[in-house]
C-alpha cells in the first residue's frame, strides 16, 4: 500500500513536470531490547542512512520484536511485509544446518576467532540468504556464551531436570546432552519466563542478562565462552534491487560502519555487563574443571553432529576457518 501510494506520487509529480526525490519509510524489526547494543548500533544506522540519503529513505527501528517477534523476521522480509530487518542468524539452523555454523560450541571461542569463521562462512551464508529473497548488509557478533542458573551448578549431573531456556537448534541439543529440559523464548520474554519459572537457566551472553535483569530470578553465571553467535541485518532482495545506486552505496557505506561499531560494543559490552551482573547480585564466574571438560565432550558430540548436517560446504567453512587461525 505504501509503495503503490508513493508510486502515485511519484507519477504525479512526474507528470507536473518536476522530478523530486520520493521519501520512503522503511520500517526494520528488531528482536532485542531497545537498550541492547545491537539495537543501539542498528538505530545509529537507521540514522546514518536517513542522514545519507537526505531523508529519501528513512529508516524506522521497531525493537523488542514490537513489530514482528524475532521467530518472525526473516519471513516478514522475504514476504515483504517489513523491507529491512534484524534476526539472530543461528535462528534458522532449523531450516539449514549451515546456519548453525557459529553456535558450534568450542570452535570459535573469542572475538578474533568469531572473526575468523564469520570470514570463512560468509559466501556460503550470503548465497543460502539470496536463494531466500534476502541480501546481507552487516552482522555482529554477541559477546561469548556462558551458563546462567538459579543456583550453583558444578558438573552436567547437577543440571540434570533443569528447565532450560534456549535460543535456536544448538541450544536445545545442549540441553538434551545434559539432562536439561529445553523451552523455546525469545530474549524479550526471558524476564518473566525466570519469573514465573517456566525456565530457570540458560546459555546467553552477559549481555542478554543484564538486559534483562536476570539477577532479580537467577544467582549464577559460568564464563562457558561456549560461542558467538551472530545477529545480522537483511534486506528484501526486490526493494535493494529497487533502491538507486547512489543510495546503496550510502547504505553499504552505513552498514560498514555500523559492522564496525557493532563489533567494538560487543567487547566494550562484555566486560561492562559481567560486572553489571555482579553488581545486580550474581555469582560470576569460570564454571568449574569438571564442569568445563564434561561440556567440551559434549561439544565434540554437537560438532560431529553438525559436521554430518550440514555436509561438504559445512567442513568446508570449519577447514578455511581452522586455517586461518
Ligand atoms: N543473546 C541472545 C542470543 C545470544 C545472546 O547472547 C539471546 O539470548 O537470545
């Protein structure tokens, strides 16, 4: 409607003569809470491109899956129902295994690695996202995965009966490996799901916790550095085609800068909410040997497993990234 309505517009002007530049409103769904680093980064680029392009296109963040719910995102660009969006890439490992590539726990377990594999996965990732109507413009890394729970946790035996919130596919596995039960729920319900009890632990950055205010139901977080995963922004692949060159180039130009930025708040971020936990009240911590060495054999398990899923192009990427470490 909006874009038959400026098409209009546009004809009419054009048929008085003039050829103004049309604005255009591009709403961009987010997942995450509007004071997350992803979602600060993703307005400044939202800004930077409505600053870019003189306003012709202005970009509108809706954050906290207030227009569509993480789980929906991907679906509402490629049906062009939104143009441009933000979604958490491990989300669709479901879809295809490849996906998964950067929740692969122990592979990639710091910011320079993160890099690393994100360098070596990309091709496969920009072309599985073309095949879906969707084009790359940047991603993030979270800060690493650790273990947050109710009460202090040793080895996997205490975790066992655990109710277990996850994120995508590898954390699920994670829990079933260690006994948990796994429940599905977005980062924007988490508060009231520890609340309430649904779920009572979870592997998620410091980030996410101190977003959400895990103190006030949880006690401890385990430094796991399990993984990064990655949040990325798409656009519709029609309305890029659509867009003029000279706004592209603005846009690519913001998205750079934003995947700068982005990466530098991660590791600002890291440190500064792990101490915003502590001072909410938490235990914060590296999980203990036992712990640690009973998780790695887990992660050699979910390693195999992905290998086998995601097939030649998965050990393609794992061999490029082993390579340039
Ligand atoms: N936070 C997101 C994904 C990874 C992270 O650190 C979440 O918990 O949903």
């Amino acid at each position: 409607m909006k874009k038959l309505t400026n098409l209009m517009a546009a004809t009419a002007l054009t048929a008085a003569g003039a050829l103004p530049a049309v604005a255009e409103t591009w709403d961009m769904p987010m997942a995450y809470s509007a004071s997350n680093f992803h979602s600060a980064t993703g307005a400044e680029f939202a800004q930077c491109v409505t600053t870019g392009t003189g306003g012709e296109i202005e970009i509108v963040t809706h954050p906290s899956g207030s227009l569509f719910k993480g789980a929906d995102i991907k679906r509402a660009i490629q049906t062009g129902q939104a143009p441009i969006g933000e979604r958490l890439l491990s989300g669709h490992q479901n879809e295809n295994a490849l996906f998964g590539f950067d929740s692969i726990p122990f592979l990639a377990t710091s910011f320079d690695d993160s890099d690393k594999l994100w360098k070596a996965a990309k091709p496969s990732i920009e072309k599985l996202l073309a095949e879906q109507n969707l084009t790359l413009l940047y991603a993030v890394p979270w800060p690493p995965q650790g273990l947050y729970f109710k009460n202090a946790v040793e080895s996997v035996a205490d975790m066992k009966g655990i109710k277990f919130r996850s994120y995508n596919n590898a954390t699920s596995r994670l829990a079933e490996l260690t006994g948990m039960l796994p429940v599905t729920i977005e980062a924007a319900e988490i508060s009231q799901a520890f609340a309430t009890g649904v779920a009572e632990s979870m592997v998620s950055s410091g980030s996410t916790g101190y977003d959400r205010k895990v103190w006030e139901s949880l006690g401890f977080f385990y430094e796991v550095d399990a993984w990064l995963p990655r949040n990325y922004v798409m656009v519709n692949s029609e309305v890029w085609a659509d867009t003029a060159d000279a706004h592209k180039n603005v846009i690519k130009g913001c998205a750079e800068l934003a995947e700068y930025a982005g990466n530098w708040r991660a590791k600002e971020y890291t440190g500064f909410t792990l101490q915003g936990l502590r001072d909410g009240g938490m235990t914060v911590g590296p999980a203990s040997d036992q712990m640690v060495g009973e998780l790695k054999e887990i992660g050699v398990t979910m390693t195999n497993e992905w290998l086998e899923a995601a097939g030649d192009e998965g050990k393609a990427i794992v061999d490029a990234f082993k390579a340039s470490q």
